[in-house]
C-alpha cells in the first residue's frame, strides 16, 4: 500500500496530532510536557544545534525558553510518521519582539515524536537574538 502526501486536518492522523500536541507546548514554553511527547532517543538538527538525546536537546533549547511566545502554523503536510510543518514562531526578546519562520520535519512512532530538522530564516532570528550562533550566552 502507497501512502499519499496530502495537506492534512490536524485530526485526521495521530502523527499529526502529536506533532501539533508538542510543537504548541515547546513554543508556548511548557518544556516539561513538551519532553513527555519525544522519545529518549529524540534526534534533532537545526540551524544552530545538533543533538541526539531528548535530554541533550532539551537542555540545548532552554534559552528558548523565556523568548518564545507561541507559534502560528501556515501548512502542514504529512505521509504516514512524517509531518512537515510551515509555521511562524513568535519571539520577544530584550533585543526586538517579532517573528520567524520555520519549517520542521518531524517523524513520529509510537505516539513520540523521534526526530525533528529545522530550517528556518536565520538572518530574521539574529535581528531578534542578536547572539544566536556565536557560543555568547
């Protein structure tokens, strides 16, 4: 059996439903419930981090924390454990408040998410944290 890609309804497929359940609570700030929706062996690569772990990726992220105030989707696609999302993040920063967009991949099994790769505008972000990316902390 083939599976289709199609823009998917965020209640038509599990995968989708706990990639949207952990997306809203990573950037609403709520890490703890966040880290309940990934694997241990949770991979993720990004822009300005490489990580294998749940623990390494959410101890890397934790400056997000207090910038972060929640995201905006624009599209989702997903085919079978693999959703992609379109989405803007919202940030407010003692440098500027703006947002940034994003697009993350994510797969999913056993109702966890395993993975994530982001890309997003860069140039946009170090306008809003003018350190990121250069081991300031």
């Amino acid at each position: 059996m083939s599976e289709k890609s199609s823009f998917t309804d965020l209640s038509t497929s599990e995968a989708t439903e706990v990639v949207n359940e952990y997306l809203t609570a990573f950037y609403a700030g709520e890490h703890e419930v966040a880290r309940r929706l990934v694997s241990e062996d949770f991979a993720f690569r990004g822009p300005f981090l490489e990580v294998a772990g749940a623990k390494a990726f959410f101890d890397g992220a934790a400056g997000l924390q207090t910038m972060v105030r929640g995201h905006r989707p624009l599209g989702q696609w997903q085919r079978g454990r693999d959703v992609s999302t379109l989405y803007e993040v919202k940030l407010k920063t003692p440098a500027a408040a703006g947002s940034v967009l994003m697009s993350e991949r994510n797969l999913v099994s056993e109702g966890r998410v395993t993975s994530g790769l982001v890309v997003f505008d860069t140039a946009a972000f170090r306008a809003l944290v003018p350190q990121a990316g250069t081991g300031a902390s």
